[in-house]
C-alpha cells in the first residue's frame, strides 16, 4: 500500500476533521473552509467564501472580533477567542476559535469549535448562583460545622457581619429554642451523607428570633464529605402570622356567632365535615350528627329542590376546583326551613384538591324581606301595566274601528258586485280586506303581548330595534289620535340581554308621558333616538317640552310622585321604568344639555 505524502495527510484531516477549520486572509475574507464549517452554520462553501467574515457575526461581537485581528496586524501571531456566529437559519452559535497566523503568506489559521451548549450550560449555572445569592440565605461549612463562606442575605438577616461569622459554628445564632437531641440528630443525619431538611429557630445579633427553612446538603470530595451547604429561607413572617391566626381564632369565634357566620371544612378522601359551632347552631344538627358528619348527611339537610344544586356545585369545586357561592334553603333535623348563603372553595396540596372549605351564613330574615319586596315590586309594575293598557284602551279601539269599517265597506261592494265585477277588481278588494285584517291582528298581538305577566322574570337576547316597534304600535293610536308627530332613528341588530316584557313597557310609559307633556303645545312631537358607545347603547327619548326644572329632578324618580293632576297618574310610571332598568343594569339619566326634554337610557354591552 503507497504511502500518503504528508501534504495528501493535511489535506484528509483538513476535509475530515470534526473541527471547523479554516484560512482566511488579511481582508477580512474566507479563503478556504472545510465541510464541517460549512454544515455547522448551514452555509455553502460558495456563500462562506463570498461574503466578508464580519457579516456572519452577531452584531454584539463585531468590535471584540476586530480588536482581536487588529492585535495580529500589529505583529501577535496567534489568537484565542470567543464569539458568536450567524446560522443559515438566523440563530447564532457560540465558537470557541484558535488560530496562527503565517509570517510568509500573512494567511490567518484558524480552527474554531461549537461551544454553545457550554454556554447555555454555564449561564444556567451563573443564573442559579445569582438566585441562590440574592433571594436564600447561604452558608457554607467545613466538616466540623465551622463557617467558611456566607452571602449578603445571611449577614442581613442575623445582624452579623461576614467577618464575625467566618470562622464560628452556627452555635453563634443559636436561639436555645432547640434541645441538643434536636442537632444530634441533625448531624446524625447530615454526617451520613443524607440531606437533611426542617425549620430552626435562630437568634439575631440583636436577641431578636427569627425562623428560616432550612436545607442542609452534604459536599463529596473522592466519596468522602468534604464541606456542608445551608441553604434557608427566612420564614419568620409566615410563623408569626400562623402564631396571630390562631390568637385571632378565638375572637373569630366569638364574632361569628353575632354576624351568624359559621365555617366549614370538608376532607375529600373521607367525605368528614368539620363544623364551626355557629354553623352547628344555624343548621341545627348538633343533637342528631355532632361535630362531624359526613358530606351525604351535610347534603340531606336542603329541601329536594336544592339537593342537586349544591351536589352539583360540590362536585365541581372537587374536580375542576371551581369555586361557589348559593342563596338555598335548608331544611333542619327540628323541621324549620330556612334560607342559608354557603359559599365554597377548593384548597391544594401539591397541586392536588385535598379539601373545600367555606362558610355558611343565616339570611332568612334578609332574605324573606327581599322575597317580598320584589312580590311587591312586581305587583307594582304589573298595576302600572294595566294603567297604561286602561289609558290606551280608547285610542287602540278607534285605532281597530278603521280597518273594521274598511274591512266591512268592501265585503260588502264584493256582496253587491260578485256577479259582475272582473276577477281583478274582486282580488283588488281583497287585498284591501287583508291587509286591514293583517292591521288588526298586529295592534292586537302587540297589545297581547305587552298585558301578558312573566312571574320568573325570564331574561332572553331581544333585538332593541323590534321592543321599541313595539312599544310604538302600541302607542301610535294615542299619537295620532293628539295629533303629535313620532319620529324614530334606529339601528338595527343591536341585541340587548333582558327580559322583553318589561323593557317594552319602560318604552310605553317614556312615550306615554312625552305624549302628555307636549299635549298643550302649540308644536307637538317626539323623538326616539339610538346611539352606540363603545360600552353601551343609548336609547333617547326627546319631547317638544322645554326640560324638566332642576328642583324636580332628584325626586323625578321617586314612587308616587307626579306633576299631573290627581286623577291623571298614579306617579308610579317613571319609578316602575327606573326599578325595572336598574334590575337590567341600565340607567337612565335626564340629559339637560338638550333644550327640549330629554331621557337618555343606557343599555350595558353584555351581549
């Protein structure tokens, strides 16, 4: 076998070296690469050599880089440097290069090595000491417990310096707190080579306690113990809370009762409920369960039609930990029945759901009240209806007559003319019964529609556009029979989340009472508006009266108060629109901005 000459030999591990080799000369170029320079960074050997060094390097690195060629200009022959390279793909990688340069042809040597893992690597590791140096107290020992480094959070927290600790054992913080088994066995522990871990109580240099978590970490050199780590967190504001949460658990007791507030804990695993004594007392279940029953008992103790409710809401705060909040009503071992506010949560332990807990609050006074405000708030709006449809009863009749007295005109003309008119004039005459018969049927379902009651307050997405149609037939008889003018500006598809029903009788008692207030003037009209703001729509409702005076306005809104005679309202119409709104989380306001009388509804975007 023939010998390879040594220049066949520099060739072979030029273009088979796992190296990124290269030559470059004194312009900033590359002259020669070999195939690992060009599949480390992506690039051709065409595209190496073509385009000057300086481009592939991160912009960061460009003047170190140029600093250290200017050195070999000036006569250094070799160089050791880092930087970091453009890929192919626009990432940069880290390289390490090496490199001589040749005195005869000035032609600069260079071997470089991809570094950047080691980088990430070392960065990490910086990272972590930085952390552990500004945010844990750290301290190092030799094998006999005595100090032998600290950082800053240690000398900070005991009131030491670095120099009174350096050279003592942590004897120096020692609290007393702790029995001397305590640290033998700490040690015992530590000297085998184990780590170990718990919470000390430790004494500045002041007398002051402080308490740190700590973690002691035993050092090999060889497989034998060379040195100890401690690394502590300072839990001294934690403790002291624990300590003023149970000073605090005594008064908590004590107040409960008189806000008639209980607490409760359940334990997933075991379905055990654990009970404060006022929630004992709210369920009264202290003869018949004690201080611990289960959730199925815990359960038992509402009225069947709220059982699901809360085993649903249970169940949930269990599996996905959502928390609840319910008004219900339990239903106690003694037969009373009674309105009860529980809420619940989910508490974690390693990122796992081990119990719910919440309190339970008695609201049946509260609660009975609030049942029979809103029975007679509606009553209230339901008696403010009638007197509406009473008020429109008249203007809707004669509003029907016309279209009946059509209707009866041409069947009659038909009766007369059935045996000579043409098939044309008989369709004709049809279409002009029909269409009043259509009349008819709208005013008639409108005024259906807007006298039906909803007990459940049910809410549904309505267009606004078709509630104030509505409203507008019911009332266009009333208009035109005062001869007042109605113009409307609407937008269309605005969709508003409410319940339909009363949102049309809040436009019926607005039109109504522009209708009354502009009756005597000698310019007679009303205009409804809608405006979108990036938050609401605004209904405006505008009359040809000149305002309303501004000692009126605070009391506009109230019940019972009107500016008409006895006998022409009963004052309940503005005040039934502003309950109605204020159950919609609408308002309305009275915009004296305007010359006229103006009323600006504001229907939140919640749809």
């Amino acid at each position: 076998m023939p010998i390879d000459t040594p220049k066949h030999i520099y060739e072979k591990l030029f273009s088979q070296s796992l190296d990124m080799m290269c030559v470059a000369n004194t312009a900033g170029y590359f002259q020669l690469v070999n195939p690992s320079f060009s599949e480390k960074l992506g690039y051709s050997e065409v595209e190496l050599l073509s385009t000057a060094m300086i481009d592939f390097i991160h912009p960061n690195d460009i003047d170190k880089t140029l600093q250290v060629f200017a050195l070999l200009s000036n006569g250094q022959h070799s160089l050791c440097f880092e930087n970091s390279y453009r890929h192919k793909n626009n990432g940069y990688l880290t390289l390490a290069w090496t490199g001589h340069v040749d005195a005869d042809s000035g032609l600069i040597y260079l071997i470089a090595r991809d570094i950047t893992q080691q980088v990430k690597v070392s960065n990490k590791l910086q990272h972590l000491q930085q952390a552990l140096e500004q945010e844990t107290i750290y301290a190092e020992t030799d094998v006999n417990g005595v100090i032998t480094k600290v950082n800053d959070k240690f000398c900070q927290i005991s009131g030491y310096s670095a120099a009174e600790l350096l050279g003592h054992t942590h004897q120096l913080v020692n609290s007393g707190y702790h029995s001397s088994l305590f640290f033998r066995e700490l040690w015992q522990t530590i000297s085998s080579g184990k780590i170990w871990s718990g919470a000390i109580k430790n004494r500045k240099k002041n007398g002051d306690y402080y308490f740190v978590q700590s973690i002691l970490i035993p050092i090999f050199d060889n497989n034998e113990i060379s040195s100890y780590v401690a690394i502590r967190q300072d839990i001294t504001d934690k403790v002291n809370s624990d300590y003023n949460c149970l000073k605090a658990l005594k008064i908590l007791n004590e107040t409960s009762a008189a806000a008639k507030i209980g607490g409760w804990e359940l334990e997933i695993s075991t379905g055990v409920l654990s009970w404060t004594d006022e929630t004992l007392r709210i369920l009264e279940v202290d003869e018949l369960y004690g201080a611990t029953p289960l959730l199925t008992q815990g359960l038992e103790l509402f009225i069947d039609k709220d059982i699901p409710i809360i085993e649903n809401a249970v169940h949930r705060a269990i599996t996905y930990g959502e928390p609840y909040a319910l008004e219900l009503q339990a239903s106690t071992p003694k037969g009373n029945i009674k309105w009860i506010y529980t809420n619940g949560k989910a508490n974690y332990i390693d990122g796992k759901i081990v119990t719910l807990s919440g309190t339970i609050q008695d609201i049946h006074e509260r609660k009975i009240t609030e049942i029979n405000y809103n029975k007679e708030k509606q009553k209230n709006i339901v008696n403010a209806k009638f007197a509406a449809l009473g008020e429109l009863s008249a203007s809707i009749a004669h509003e029907i007559n016309n279209p009946l007295g059509v209707i009866s005109g041409y069947a009659e003309l038909l009766q007369l003319t059935s045996t000579s008119a043409s098939a044309a004039d008989i369709c004709n005459k049809s279409d002009i019964i029909l269409k009043s018969c259509d009349r008819i049927s709208h005013i008639v379902k409108s005024l259906k529609k807007y006298s039906r009651t909803d007990e459940e307050r049910q809410y549904r997405v309505c267009s606004l556009q078709d509630l104030i149609q509505e409203a507008v037939v019911l009332t266009k008889p009333k208009l035109k029979q005062r001869m007042i003018r109605l113009q409307c500006h609407l937008i269309e598809d605005v969709q508003i989340l409410c319940n339909e029903i009363e949102i049309e009788q809040v436009m019926v008692n607005l039109i109504n009472n522009a209708i009354d207030a502009v009756l005597l003037l000698p310019d007679k009209w009303v205009d409804i508006s809608m405006i979108e703001t990036p938050t609401d729509y605004n209904v405006v409702v505008t009359d040809a009266g000149l305002g309303i005076p501004l000692d009126k306005q605070h009391v506009i809104f109230e019940p019972f108060f009107t500016s008409k005679k006895a006998s022409e309202g009963t004052g309940l119409g503005l005040s039934i629109v502003k309950g109605i709104l204020d159950s919609h989380d609408a308002t309305i306001s009275i915009d004296n901005n305007s010359i006229n009388t103006r009323f600006t509804i504001s229907f939140p975007k919640s749809v």
